[in-house]
C-alpha cells in the first residue's frame, strides 16, 4: 500500500496530524475494548446483515437521491441532487449512527446507554434506537439547553430515557459531554458510550464515519443509475461533520469528485459570533481529540454562535482538518441571514422544508450552480428536516407562532 492508499485513521488513531486519544488514564482500555469490539464486528456479516436490515426496515433506506429540477432551473446554472436524509426516521441522517452503535453496545453485552446532547437532536436519535433495541438511556443536556429545546427533552422523555440537565460551566454542550465522560469513567463495565458526531477521541470518529458512509455509499449508486457517471461536487454543512463525512468518506479516491463542507459564519466571520472552527479556528485538543478548534489566544475554547442547533459546536471531527490540510476538501462560511435565504429557497422551489443546518448547504450550492455549466452535478446532503426549527424560523422572520 503507498502513504496515499493507507486505510485513516492509522492505527493509533491518526488522520495524518489530527485525531489521537487525549483521555485519563482510566479510559484508555475502555477504548481499547470499544475499538476491539467493533473491528470484530465489522468483519462479522451477520453484524453487517443485521445493521442492513434494520436501515431498511426500521430507518427506511435507501433515502432517495431527488433531482431537483426547480430549484436548478431556477438557479440557471449546475444540476442540484437532494441526498434525502430528512426523510429517514426521526427526519435526519443522526438515526444512522445511533443505530450502528446501538447495535455495538449491545453485542458488547452493556446494558446501559449514556449519550450528551446539544440541540436535543442526537438525543433523540439516540433515545429512539434504545427503545426499539430495549436499552436503559440517560441524556446528558445543558441545562440552557434543556430550557431552549423543551420540545426534544419531552421527545426523549416519551422514548423512555432519562435526561440528566448539566448545570455546570456554560451549562451547554460542551459541558454535557464533559459530564458524560465523567459518568462513563466511573460505570464503565456495563455502560456504553454513544457519541453522536465524528469528533472524540479514537475509535468515535472512524466508528461514526463508518456508519454514516451508507450515505455516500447510497449516493453513488444511485448518481451512476442516474447519470452513468460520478458527480462532480458534493457539498454538505459541517457541525461535528459526521453528515459530510458520511457523504465525502466513499468518494475520497475519485480525485474528480470535489468535496465542500459548509460552516456556520453566524452573523460573521468577523465577529466572535460563529461556530466555522475549520475556517477560522486553529489545532488544538478538545474532547479527546486534536483538530481545529475556536480557541482565543490563550487557547480557551469560545463561545460559538448559530442560528443552526446542530452547528453550534467549537469543534471538529479530525478527519475535517486532515481534508483540509490536504486540500481534499475545501471548507466554506455561510451566515445565518444566507442560510435562512437558502431555507426559503427551498421551501418556495421544490416544497421542502429544510432543517437550518442543510439550509447553509443549499445556500452555498445555489451559489456555486449558478456559475456552472448544466451538465455539472452538485449533490447536497439535505441532512435534515426543518419541523424542528419553525420556532427559530418565525422569530427570524419577525412573526410569533
Ligand atoms: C446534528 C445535525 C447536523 C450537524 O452534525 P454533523 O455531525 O456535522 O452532521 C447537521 N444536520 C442536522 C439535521 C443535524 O441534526
């Protein structure tokens, strides 16, 4: 094998100078177990069959690849392609990872399930797959975040899991996942960890990005069935990553296929009001793992800002800051007032309501259509359904529902 076909992460978990393991000593061997347990896993068919099966059944894979013919016509410009992640269960492509790992806990015969949550999103998906696999869940939240997204917090709640508010620090995500670490170090023998995006420290990224690749994996058939040939962008928001990643991953040797991950420039790039940790932020350790972060001088993590939940994160996946390093992928800003002028778009276009964090996509995309001869191929990742963001919609709009 030659350095550019080597299998990433290497085998301590690195992509090129990004990712690794910074954690205490006493979760070195959980994730020694965790990384054995999977690797066993993924060279088990049945394990595979029975992921298979239920991403058909349960989740309602294939989600189609949609031409959208409107909105590209009304752009003038490339043809758009929609991944239809918004209509997998519970309206977003987070479902797949929760399962995944659902399963994996449960091979590994732990019977308890902790998960941290943000937005309440992962929550969900998470709390969804522990009913239907009969797993104890407790939800770690913010408690700012749990007063913001009741709507979740009850969601989660009628699944049957137990939501923890964190009332420390900020009282926000990354105070969620801190909390987490802590109850997972102290109930490691029957708890199962289920991180939600491609950030943390080695096996997460790889695991996640794995079960999240059946996006990628879907598109290219389906784009080949379409159009006999490969698209030539693909352009996906980037929060932890793990929906980009799942769209990018399968395509990382078609050197023609060119990858765009889109940040949150909140109200702007200039101002500390954003969550763009590729486009403005600089390497550091967050979470268990190096990559690039939004840290002030003294290499305090920032307070970040986005009109999208699943954005709002100073992080992200390792994988990212090695795609960008190499210039595998390029990573771009779009600011709340764009990514709301995407989400009406799409709206008005096509009949679909997007969630916030797809909607920075397709603001981008729309962008990049429309200086493009017709026959190039731009295919979205619409990692979302927007149900969940009327509230912030309206406000923004000036309207109360
Ligand atoms: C959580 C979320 C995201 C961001 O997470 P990634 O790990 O970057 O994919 C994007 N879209 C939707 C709909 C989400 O719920």
């Amino acid at each position: 094998m030659t350095v550019k076909d080597r299998q990433l992460p290497d085998s301590h978990g690195y992509f090129g100078q990004y990712g690794g393991k910074f954690v205490p000593e006493t979760l070195m061997s959980a994730l020694d177990e965790l990384e054995q347990a999977y690797l066993d896993a993924q060279a088990d068919p049945e394990f595979q069959q029975q992921f298979q099966k239920l991403c058909r059944e349960y989740i309602g894979r294939p989600t189609p690849l949609y031409p959208a013919q409107q909105l590209s016509a009304k752009i003038g410009g490339a043809t758009i392609l929609l991944k239809r992640e918004d209509l997998a269960h519970t309206g977003a492509h987070k479902i797949n990872n929760a399962l995944g790992q659902g399963l994996l806990a449960k091979r590994m015969g732990k019977t308890r399930i902790i998960a941290e949550t943000g937005a309440g999103q992962h929550g969900v998906a998470a709390a969804t797959v522990c009913a239907m696999l009969n797993l104890q869940c407790i939800v770690y939240m913010g408690e700012e975040d749990v007063q913001r997204q009741s709507s979740n917090v009850f969601r989660m709640k009628l699944l049957g899991a137990e939501v923890r508010p964190v009332s420390s620090g900020s009282r926000t995500l990354k105070d969620a996942i801190n909390e987490t670490i802590r109850d997972w170090v102290t109930n490691i023998h029957n708890t199962y960890y289920l991180l939600g995006s491609v950030v943390g420290p080695h096996p997460y990224p790889m695991i996640v990005r794995d079960f999240q690749s059946i996006i990628g994996e879907e598109t290219k058939e389906q784009v080949m069935t379409m159009y006999n040939r490969l698209p030539n962008y693909l352009v996906a928001c980037v929060g932890g990553g793990s929906n980009a990643i799942g769209l990018f991953h399968p395509f990382f040797h078609e050197k023609s296929v060119k990858f765009i991950g889109v940040e949150a420039a909140g109200r702007g790039l200039e101002t500390a009001l954003h969550a763009a940790s590729l486009v403005a932020g600089r390497s550091g350790v967050l979470h268990g793992t190096k990559s690039h972060l939004l840290q002030d001088k003294s290499g305090q993590i920032q307070t970040t800002h986005s009109i999208a939940p699943g954005l709002d994160y100073p992080g992200v996946g390792p994988e990212h800051s090695y795609y960008k390093e190499t210039g595998r992928a390029t990573y771009v800003g779009v600011t709340d007032a764009q990514a709301l002028e995407g989400f009406r778009l799409l709206c008005e276009t096509e009949g679909i309501i997007p969630a916030l964090e797809p909607a920075h996509a397709i603001y981008y995309a729309a962008e990049l259509a429309a200086d493009l001869p017709q026959d190039q191929l731009i295919a979205i990742n619409l990692s979302g359904r927007g149900d969940k963001d009327l509230d912030i919609v309206a406000e923004a709009m000036g309207m109360n529902l």
